[in-house]
C-alpha cells in the first residue's frame, strides 16, 4: 500500500538535508503529499521547568529565528514546494504525533545518528518519536559527528 501523506520532522540544522531528501523521493514515488513540521521548544522546558525570569521576548526570538530558517529551507529545497510547513511550540515527540494524528499522516520521517554510549541512554528525538507514533516512522541515518 502506498503512503498518502508523509510528514517529514526538521530541526533546521544543515543535517536536516537528507532527511528532507528521502522524504521528498519518497512523496515523489508514492505520489503522497508532503508536510513538515519544526517544533520551538519552549524555553523553561529546556531549563527544566520554572525559571524565575520572564522569558517571553526571548522566546519570540527563538520562534521568529526558527521562522526565518524555515522560509530559507523552502528557498533552498525546490522539493520543499507544495509542501505544507508547520511552525509550533511544544516538545518535539509530542506535537510530532499530534500533527501526524491531526493531519491523518501515515508516515513521519526523522534522522537518527545512531548513538551509542550515554548518548543512547539519553535518548533521541528519533526514538521518542517511534515510542507511541500513530503511523509507520522512517529514521534516516546520519553521520555522526566525530
Ligand atoms: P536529535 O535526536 O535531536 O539529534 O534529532 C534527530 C531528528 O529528530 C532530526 O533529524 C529531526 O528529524 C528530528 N527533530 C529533532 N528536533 C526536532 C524539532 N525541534 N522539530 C522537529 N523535528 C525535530
């Protein structure tokens, strides 16, 4: 069975470009539409909780930077046309699923460095993402970096 709609995760780091690649091969050959979605963690998240500081303007940088990255990503992928491009707040895995449940996605891709060591035991987006997922996940591999 051929997928219909495939959602591709980024993190707007050069390493996203085979990620997007493999995703848009694959849209192209099942003759899916494709999404992507970036999620901006939300700043006290990364700080573990409460942080006694107002962290909102800092918070709209981070968005409004990840916005414009994003915007560079379309210009730069000619693949990424068409696409649906999503931009929100959250933890990645969580809002991964909400949007491929929402928008009835049967496959999410991610790249996945294949860690080892504490790495691994730390975990990783990939990981978090296959853990629950509403549909087929595709962990691309890439390239640790030494
Ligand atoms: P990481 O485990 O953080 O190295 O990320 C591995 C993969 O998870 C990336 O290549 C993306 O496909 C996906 N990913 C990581 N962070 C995000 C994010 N903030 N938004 C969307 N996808 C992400």
């Amino acid at each position: 069975m051929p997928y219909n709609h495939i959602l591709v995760a980024v993190d707007l780091t050069e390493e996203c470009d085979p990620v997007i690649h493999r995703a848009r091969e694959l849209s192209v050959s099942n003759g899916a539409k494709l999404s992507l979605v970036h999620i901006v963690e939300p700043m006290a998240m990364a700080f573990g909780g409460d942080v006694p500081m107002d962290l909102s303007q800092l918070q709209q940088q981070q968005f409004d930077q990840a916005k414009e990255r994003l915007e560079r990503l379309k210009h730069k992928y000619a693949e990424l046309e068409g696409a649906n491009c999503h931009l929100t707040y959250g933890q990645p895995r969580q809002e991964i699923h909400h949007f491929a449940k929402e928008q009835q996605c049967d496959l999410v891709v991610v790249g996945s460095h294949g860690r080892h060591g504490l790495a691994l035991l730390l975990g990783s987006t990939a990981n978090d993402v296959l853990h629950g997922a509403p549909c087929d996940v595709l962990a691309v591999r890439l390239q640790n970096k030494s």
